[in-house]
C-alpha cells in the first residue's frame, strides 16, 4: 500500500484518508459508499416495472419502498453530516425516514431518474468525504434520541444500513 503525506492528508489507494488509527477503516467505509449506486444500478438496470413493485410477503417492502427508504435516509444523514461538519457540536435533530420518504413523494418518482439524482449526490458526498482530515471524523454532535455521535460512528451506520438494503435489492431483482 502506497502512502504518502501532503499538506497534513495521507494519500492510500488514490483516496485521502486521515492519518491515525482508524485510517483503514475509513477508506474502506468511504470506498463502500461509493460504490452503493453502482450496485443499485447493475441491480435494477432492464428490469421490468413488477419487479420494483413485487412484495415477497405480506409486510415486507418492495424494491421501490426500500429505495424510497435509502433515499430518505441518506437526505437525512448527508443533512446530519454537514451540520456536524460546520457547526460545533451540532444539534443532530431527529426525523421519520418513513414521512421523509412520503414527503418527498420518492413512491412516486420515476425510479431511473430517483437513482440519477442519488448517485449524483453520493458522488458530491463522497467527494467531501475524501476531503476531510483526521479531527474531522472526530467531530461530534448531539442526536435528540441517542445522545453525542461522531462523524466516524455516523458513517459507520450508514454503510451497515446501506448495505443490508442493498442486498436485499439484488436479491429481489434476481
């Protein structure tokens, strides 16, 4: 693995990652969530609509419902994430991913075009992320419900929530 120093960032695999203990672990985090929409999109490209509509049991969510889901959750979390990057310990409201989700009529957007708009923004986001240094994921907030999260342990939550929908995506468009 090739590292080298500039201006205070250590660069590793063509990624800037902070320079301590949990570098590895960040890099790998922020490798995975670039790659979360191209695995949607191998997964939901040239499939017909009843695919994205189709409910295994009763109570579980579509592919459609599970998309809406990420795409709530990550408006949510990206929004957590630039305040805890721009304010000190920043208020980390609260919110239901599921009227989020309504809200903003995800159900009834054209899933192509709602896959577009996420990858464009998963792209911006990573892209910020790349950027930081090592205090920046050591940044903290206040979240109404569980109390002071880090930039570090938000990120984590993401990629494990991500991933377990994500699956569960390739998994229904086989």
């Amino acid at each position: 693995m090739a590292i080298s120093c500039r201006h205070g960032r250590v660069l590793v695999k063509g990624t800037l990652a902070m320079a301590y203990d949990n570098q590895e672990e960040i890099v790998a985090l922020v490798q995975h969530m670039a790659a979360i929409p191209e695995r949607l999109v191998r997964a939901m490209t040239d499939k017909p609509r009843d695919k994205f509509l189709y409910r295994p049991a009763a109570g579980e969510w579509t592919v459609l419902e599970i998309f809406a889901h990420m795409r709530a959750v990550d408006d949510i979390v990206t929004t957590r994430i630039y305040m805890l990057l721009s304010r000190d310990n920043a208020p980390l409201v609260s919110f239901d991913e599921r009227r989020w989700a309504e809200v903003a009529r995800y159900l009834q957007r054209d899933i192509h075009q709602s896959m577009t708009l996420f990858t464009l923004r998963r792209i911006e986001f990573v892209t910020v992320l790349r950027q930081l240094f090592a205090e920046d994921w050591q940044r903290s907030g206040q979240h109404e419900t569980y109390g002071t999260q880090t930039l570090l342990s938000i990120v984590r939550d993401l990629v494990s929530h991500e991933e377990e929908h994500c699956a569960r995506i390739e998994q229904l468009m086989q």
